[in-house]
C-alpha cells in the first residue's frame, strides 16, 4: 500500500487528457477513490467560485481502460508513475508545460526529471 501511495502521490497529478478539458467554472478530476477530501473541493469550489466534479476509479487499468474506450474532458488525472508512458506514449495526455509555469521554481530539483515525464512536460509532483 505505501509503494503504491507513494508512486501514485509522488508526482502524478497529470493535466489534461487529451481532447477539450472543461472549463468556465467547472474542473473535472479524474482520481484514485478517496483520495480527494471533500472538504477540500468544498473550500476550493468556494474560494474559486468553480464546480468540481470527482470521477474516482480502483485501479490504474480500469482508468486506462474508460480513456481508451472515449473517457475524456477530464482536466485533472491521477494515475501511477509506472503507467505515466503508456497514457503519454498514446496521445492520452495534452503536454500541459508544468515545466514552464511561473511557480515550477518551487519544485524540487530531484522531482525535476522522472523517468516517467522527464523535464515535467506532462505531470506535476502532487504532495
């Protein structure tokens, strides 16, 4: 359970999957079952004024599976590091540029570079 957690937080929130994410208002997320606190999406959804929708799965391959069958507009996914080149290497992700944001500066240098995204072009590190 901790490996799994650990490569799944250590720096999976990908953005994006491929096709036209959702926006005004809205932020669809594509995550583990209860790995996102309500309470959290409550203050967020208030303090941003935005409607959240959780789509939550069980495994890395049930997730996979619902993208490859048309499963999309999801701005937010979460899956794990060892399925990070299968969703790249197949056109499932958007190249979002994490890397190029104002606040990646923050970012440790050794979660920079990851065999799974190297240079941070699709993911970010998430906790």
């Amino acid at each position: 359970m901790k490996a799994r957690l650990t490569t799944a937080l250590a720096g999976l929130a990908m953005i994006a999957t491929a096709g036209a994410a959702h926006a005004d208002g809205e932020l669809n997320i594509f995550n583990w079952g209860n790995y996102t606190s309500p309470e959290m999406i409550k203050k967020f959804e208030e303090q941003y004024k935005v409607k959240v929708t959780i789509t939550d799965y069980d495994s890395n391959d049930a997730a996979l599976a619902k993208v490859r069958a048309g499963g999309h507009g999801f701005d937010i996914v979460v899956p794990s590091a060892n399925f990070m080149p299968i969703w790249i290497n197949e056109g499932l992700l958007l190249e979002s540029r994490p890397d190029q944001m104002e606040n990646f500066k923050n970012v440790d240098e050794r979660w920079v570079n990851v065999d799974w995204d190297m240079g941070r072009h699709y993911s970010v590190p998430w906790q």
